[in-house]
C-alpha cells in the first residue's frame, strides 16, 4: 500500500467479509472450522499472489526489517546473488551485499543506501552503486531503498536493484566510439563540417582542420557565416551558388570542385562533398560533409595538360596542339573575313643513319637543335611542332599569298643545313618539305590539309629529296602504294607470316614476372621482320586490323595458357595491345568473350593496352565498351602516358588499372632533372588514384635503381630482355622467376 506521499507503508489483500469476534460462538462448531480453512486457504492464494507479483518482476527485490535483516528475495534477486531465501533469512542486508567498495574497503552502514532509508524513513536512490554476489564478485547496480510502514512506524524497507552492465557496457561502447570519433575527426588531413540543411546552409560545426587549410579557426569560422561565401574565388561562385541551391531544393549530395582563398591571399583548390541526413520520418537535419585540399593534385593536373601540348624530347608543340589549332583554323574559314593558311611538312633525310650509327641519345641532340633554330628563325604568325620520329610541321597563319609559305620552306631548308656538331662529328642533315595551303572552301577536316602536305612531302622525296613541293591532286595517287601494302597484308595474314614476340614484365618488389606483352612481327618474304610500325598503320586505315588483332590476342592467350601449364605459372598474364579501330568497333567486347571461352584465359588475367593518345576523349561509345570489358574482369592500361592528353579527368571517368609510363621519359630518368620530376609525378598520380605503374625501356640498372627508390611497381626494357619469340621465351622463363599469385 502506497501513501499520498508515494510512500509504501505495506500490503493488503482480500479479506472475508464474515469476521469471528472472540467470545462469539458460531452456530455451529463445524461450520466454524470450516470457515476457518477457507480463510486460511484465501490467505494462502494471497500470499502466493504476492511472491508471483514479486518473482515476476525483471528487478531484484529484497524485503529487510526494521532492523536491516533481509526476510525476503524474490527470484531475479536469487539469481543475480547466488542466494536462496532458506539461507538469506535474518542476514543483515549491509553486511551481506554493500560491506566493501568494488576495491575490498570497507563501507560504513552509515553510507548504506538500505540503512539511510530506515534511518530516516525517506526513499533512498543510489544510482551507481554495487552489490556482493555469493560468490564474492560485485555487480553494478541501480539501488532504491523504500522504507515500508505498518502501525504508524518503519516495519523495514523493500530494496530494488537494477543491474546495470549492459547500460554501463554501452556506455562505455558509446564513450570510445566518440573518443575514436573524435581522434579522427581532429587527425584526419581533411576538414569535416554539419551545416543547417535547406537554403540557409549554415555553419552548426567545423573541425579544427579549417585553420591549416584556410587560417581561420573554428570560432572565426561559426561567428561569421558569410565566410562560407566570401572567401570563394569570384569565378567560381555563381557556379557554386547554383549547385548548393539545386542540393538544397533536392535534398541531393553536394560534389564540387573549386578555388579558395585563405586568410593569407594564397589560393587553396578545395573538392567538398556534403549529403543530407535525416530522421527516422524522413525529415532533414543537418548536412554533413567533408573538404578536402586537391591544390597539389590541380597543380599536376595542370602541369600534365600543359605537357599535353609539348613535344617531350625537344619542347615544341606536338601533334595534339596542331591538329586543334587547324580545327580552329578551318572553323574560322567560315566566318566573315576567312583567311589563309599553310602547312609546311617536313622529316630529316636520313635520320635512321643516325640513330642506327650514333645512337637514339645523339639522335635526340639532333632533334633538339634542329628545334632550337627553327623556333628562333620562324617569323610572326609561323610556329613549328614536332608530330613524332623526325617529322616536323610549320604552320604558317595569315599568309598574305600563296608564294610565301614556299618562300619561308627554302628559308627552313637553308637552315637545317647549317652543320650540326654531336659527339664530335659535324653532321650536315637535308629534308624533303612539302606545303599544303586551305583557303576558302577547301575541306573543313585538320586531318586533310596534313595529309595533304605529307603526300607533297613524300612527293619531294621522290623527286631526289633535299627538295620542296606543293601539294596538287594528282600526288593522291600514293593512294597505290597504300593499296599494294594493303595486299601484302592480306596475303600475310592469309599464309601465316605474322608472329609473336613476348617481352616480360616484372614485379620490382617480388623480382618475378607477373606479365608477357605480346608484340607481333611481320616475317616478309622478302625483307624479312618488319616492325609494327611499318604496317600497323595501313592495317588501321584497312580494317585489317580487326582482323591481325584478334589473330594476335587469340594465339598469344593460347601460348601463354600452355606455358601456365607447362611451367606451373597459374598467375602469369598477357599484355596485349589494342588498336583506336579496335577498341572503337561494337563487337569488340564480344571478341574478347570468344577468345578467352576459346583459350580458357581468365579475364582477370587479360590486360589490354590502349595508347594514350588515342583514347583520352569522352567517346561515350568507347567508354561503355571498356567499362563492359572492366565488368568482365580484363584490366586495361593506358599505354605511352605522358605523351598525349594526360588529363586526371580522363582518369576518373575511363576504368584504367594501369599506366605505362613511355619510355621517352625513363631514358634520362638518371640524368635529367625534367624526366625525373614528371615519372615521380606520375607514380604520385597512379598511387592516389590506386593504379599500378609500369616503366617501358629500362635498358640499364641505373635506371632501374631510380624507379625502385620512385615506388614503381612493374618495369620492362632490353635490361631485362629483348622481346623473344615463344620458343626462346619459354627457355628464358624457365630460367627466371614466375609469379603464382
């Protein structure tokens, strides 16, 4: 029974409603010991009602008199204790359960909960307290101490206990995964912030990283929201302030990339990233996100695109950079005042000699300074670019007349044959230049005006070389000899006469070969091997690389499927690569499909390399085909990078695994301060974009040395091994290291 004042003075149950009075005497003496057993049987019922109240209860409960004996326990008490009622009767509550602290000191009754509450008669509530088991171990426990009345005096207390390590177990989980959020929170390079959800985005937390970033720290950061704004760089903001209004209205993730500037005035490239979170109805709370410093990243993106447009040996423009700028050109010949234009075409007679008899470094000398005289003698409106081997262009805009892009051609030939001292020779080098010249109404297509100068050039050529000559349409019967290559080609692919070098690539941590790329040769009649580069550009402009290519891929994936039998080299893979024709035809995914069925390669274990310069676009087409190719398992690589577009925003969007870095740039990797700094900067690109880095034309262990210090991963190169046909391969891999993994 409760009081008004929620105190429990004591319990009450049925009562009969027929009372014997002493002295009273019943009519009939049986029928009054009859009624006596009923009564006794309804207390009975009562007091059985009473321990199933108590033994149902989740909490421990212990009756103790007035004195501090414990009277009862119910069975959740029994249980966490150890104890049973036979054995707690009449032991005293404090010396039984709360006689020590968790440490074995002892604790006066005065400090008992139990014993406060008889003392004063009020409810007494421990909130973190213990108990002694049985068997001398504690439990935390939530204790109340209720003293009960009877009479108008203190009849003893009901002590009810809750325990409490599974709350306390989570508090505890609770306290380290703050603690553990917290440490990385304030140790992570990167700045987490919560802003007010909807159109306000306010500022509601900033972590401490905002001062490194920016110079502000995180109390100047929430005082003034309109920092948020401020400090974004002019030309970014209408741009931002769109995208934040459009997360806002849709309730979508914030990604954007922009420009910052810090307390100081230096400009900081930031990438933030920011989602919603709601509550369990689905409203919104907060945006919480994330910001994080690219300005090292956009600077070597930067750098990249700038090389994009350079030629890597002698610093002038490359191919890329003319052909955009004739696509300028010719576009603007559509306009008002269309103007004319020339382009001026031109290789070094004899350049092979060189390279073959001095070597590729005095033949890179040689590049070099004929760059350097071109550069400086060209006039206004006239500039030079280097499209690959020796071949040069000029293009020469605003000519006034079509006599002087040939005027400035002689002017060039005077020049490149002005001698030239390399290792203490004086070479004396010609060239065969050929001049190309759009005007109004000529075809809109760059690529037709170089065409159009290479055949004049192959023109002068013909004609003695150290000569120049004008393109005219009769030089378009070269278009012959294209079609008599293109025959011998058929019939080569017809009789067989194509085979397959292998050269391997190595593992730098683990020394072992982890992969054979695959290069095919062509066995001529009658000139014998015949490189890549003399056919596989006929092949293209054919179709007949379709063809050559899947005849490569599918004897390549045989051979090396024999030799992971063979040589119980489970993990070794093949390297093949893979023509713009190739990669660009729809059927391509389903060729590769029915050769690895046909061979039995996996696909993981398939990786086709794409040149750079070819496949940097955003060709939707090609990317779906590779993307499916990716799905399938095969790894793609982009082969040659640094020479072409290297742009990071390529990177993200096409599924690469690889880079190969070309072997132009780990030829003076040991030398040259330039080449060093782009491989390291490459590695660094590769490493945070979690792509594996393979170095072409290692020839020498110096070079070697330099890439392993760098962190590259695969190297491959003449310092190794030449590129072998399959039964000189096979001795070659017996010999050396295999990979299993």
């Amino acid at each position: 029974m409760w009081d008004k004042e929620t105190q429990f003075t004591g319990m009450s149950g049925l009562a009969p409603s027929e009372r014997i009075h002493p002295g009273s005497q019943p009519a009939d003496h049986q029928d009054a010991i009859d009624r006596l057993d009923e009564l006794s049987a309804e207390l009975a019922h009562l007091r059985e009602l009473h321990v199933a109240l108590f033994d149902g209860m989740a909490e421990g409960v212990i009756f103790v008199d007035a004195t501090g004996r414990c009277q009862f326990l119910n069975r959740s008490a029994s249980d966490l204790l150890g104890w049973d009622n036979r054995e707690l009767a009449g032991r005293a509550f404090h010396a039984t359960f709360h006689h020590s602290d968790r440490n074995g000191n002892p604790v006066d009754d005065s400090n008992c909960a139990v014993a406060q509450a008889l003392e004063s008669g009020q409810r007494r509530e421990s909130e973190e307290d213990i108990v002694w088991r049985k068997d001398r171990t504690i439990v935390p426990v939530n204790l109340i101490a209720q003293p009960v009345y009877g009479s108008g005096s203190i009849s003893g207390a009901l002590v009810i206990f809750t325990d409490i390590r599974r709350r306390k177990a989570s508090d505890q989980a609770r306290l380290a995964a703050e603690s553990r959020l917290q440490t990385l929170v304030n140790e992570m390079p990167a700045v987490t912030f919560i802003n007010s959800s909807g159109g306000d985005n306010q500022p509601l937390f900033i972590s401490p990283q905002i001062e490194w970033l920016l110079g502000y720290t995180q109390e100047e950061w929430l005082a003034d929201p309109t920092l948020t704004t401020n400090v974004l760089h002019p030309d970014d903001r209408e741009r931002i302030a769109r995208a934040r209004r459009r997360a806002a209205t849709t309730g979508g993730d914030f990604d954007e990339e922009y420009r910052m500037f810090a307390r100081d005035g230096s400009l900081v490239w930031v990438q933030n990233r920011s989602r919603v979170v709601n509550d369990a109805e689905g409203n919104e709370l907060y945006r919480i996100g994330i910001t994080i410093d690219i300005s090292e990243l956009k600077r070597l993106e930067q750098h990249l695109e700038q090389q994009a447009y350079l030629d890597p040996v002698t610093g002038l423009r490359n191919r890329t950079w003319f052909i955009d700028r004739l696509r300028e050109l010719t576009s603007q010949r559509t306009s008002a005042e269309p103007s004319s234009f020339a382009v001026i075409f031109f290789d070094i007679d004899d350049f092979k000699v060189v390279n073959d008899t001095l070597g590729h470094a005095a033949g890179d000398v040689l590049l070099r300074t004929i760059a350097t005289r071109l550069s400086t003698m060209l006039p206004p409106g006239a500039t030079v670019a280097r499209l690959g081997g020796d071949e040069f262009t000029v293009l020469q805009e605003d000519i006034p007349d079509a006599a002087e892009p040939e005027r400035l051609a002689w002017k060039i030939m005077e020049c490149l044959h002005n001698p030239v001292s390399i290792g203490g020779r004086e070479l004396v080098v010609g060239a065969s230049i050929g001049i190309a010249i759009g005007g109004p109404g000529d075809a809109d297509d760059p690529e037709h005006f170089l065409t159009a100068a290479d055949l004049a050039m192959y023109d002068a050529k013909h004609r003695g070389k150290n000569t120049i000559s004008v393109f005219e349409p009769r030089m378009s019967s070269s278009i012959w000899e294209r079609m008599n290559t293109e025959v011998a080609l058929r019939k080569a692919y017809e009789n067989e006469e194509f085979v397959i070098h292998f050269q391997p690539i190595i593992d730098l941590r683990s020394g072992e070969i982890v992969e054979l790329e695959a290069l095919i040769r062509w066995e001529h009649p009658e000139y014998g091997l015949v490189e890549p580069n003399e056919f596989i550009g006929v092949a293209e402009q054919t179709g007949l690389i379709r063809q050559i290519g899947r005849w490569t891929l599918e004897n390549a994936a045989g051979q090396i499927m024999r030799w992971r039998k063979e040589l119980s080299a489970g993990g070794l893979r093949l390297a093949v690569n893979l023509s713009s024709v190739q990669y660009g035809h729809p059927g391509l995914y389903d060729e590769i499909v029915e050769v690895l069925d046909a061979t039995g390669l996996p696909a993981e274990h398939l990786t086709l390399e794409i040149t750079e310069s070819h496949v940097l676009g955003d060709d939707e087409s090609t990317m779906s085909t590779l993307a499916s190719l990716r799905a399938l398992g095969v790894r793609l690589a982009i082969d040659d990078f640094g020479t072409g577009f290297s742009s990071l925003r390529y990177l993200k969007r096409y599924p690469v695994d690889y880079l190969k870095i070309d072997r132009s740039f780990v030829a003076e990797i040991a030398d040259n301060p330039h080449d060093l700094a782009i491989v390291k900067s490459v590695i660094a690109v590769a490493e945070t974009l979690d792509l594996v880095v393979t170095a072409e034309g290692v020839e020498t262990a110096e070079q070697l040395s330099v890439l392993r210090e760098l962190g590259c991963d695969h190297v491959q190169g003449f310092h190794f091994s030449r590129p072998l046909p399959a039964g000189e391969m096979t001795g070659f891999l017996r010999r050396s290291r295999l990979g299993n993994a």
